[in-house]
C-alpha cells in the first residue's frame, strides 16, 4: 500500500521560503515519478512541479526560477524548494506518485503566504 506523508508547510511572509518534504513507503520509490500539486480555495488542482524515475523535472510556469524539486531515493523522498513565495502560492500542496496504474496522493500540507 502506498503512503505519502507531506511535511513542511506554514505560514510564511511574501518574499520568503519554504521546503516541503514527502516521505513515501509501499512502493519502490526510484523508479516512480514524483510530483508536486496545490490546490487553492475555489480553484482547481494544478501541477506545481514534477521528477521523473531518471531525475527530469518540469515546473508550472507560474513557479520556474522560484520553486525547485529534487529527489532523495535513499530517504524515499521528494522535496518541493520554495523561494520567492507570493500571496498567490497559498493553497493545500499535494504530494504525488505515479507509475503504470498506481496513482498516489498525500493528504497535503498547507502553505499560506501572507503578511
């Protein structure tokens, strides 16, 4: 069974950072890819930023040069590095694993950013 548990989200004022973390088990974390998702209040679910097995990444528009994903595959683990945040990255950012027919979620951790 597999299990996703985010870490790392709070409040933070515009302009600063953040790093969330996802820590998986169930699955062999190497070859699946990984992603990032927030969903703020009234919208729908957006990629924020994903990794594949081979360490690819790609990002939403609204987040290149702020955000950064890496992976750890000895810590099963997925980092989502925030920088720069604005008021509008506040939402619920959802961990995500994906390979053949497994399709995985967190159950998120809430970034608000705000003065």
């Amino acid at each position: 069974q597999v299990q996703l548990v985010e870490s790392g989200g709070g409040l933070v004022q515009p302009g600063g950072s953040l790093r969330l973390s996802c820590a998986a088990s169930g699955i062999i974390f190497s070859m699946y890819a990984m992603g990032w998702y927030r969903q703020a209040p009234g919208k729908q679910r957006e990629l924020v930023a994903r990794i594949t097995s081979g360490g690819s990444t790609d990002y939403a528009d609204s987040v290149k040069g702020r955000f950064t994903i890496s992976r750890d595959n000895a810590k099963n683990t997925v980092y989502l590095q925030m920088n720069s945040l604005k008021p509008e990255d506040t939402a619920v950012y959802y961990c995500n694993s994906r390979r053949g027919a497994v399709d995985a979620w967190g159950q998120g951790t809430l970034v608000t950013v705000s003065s």
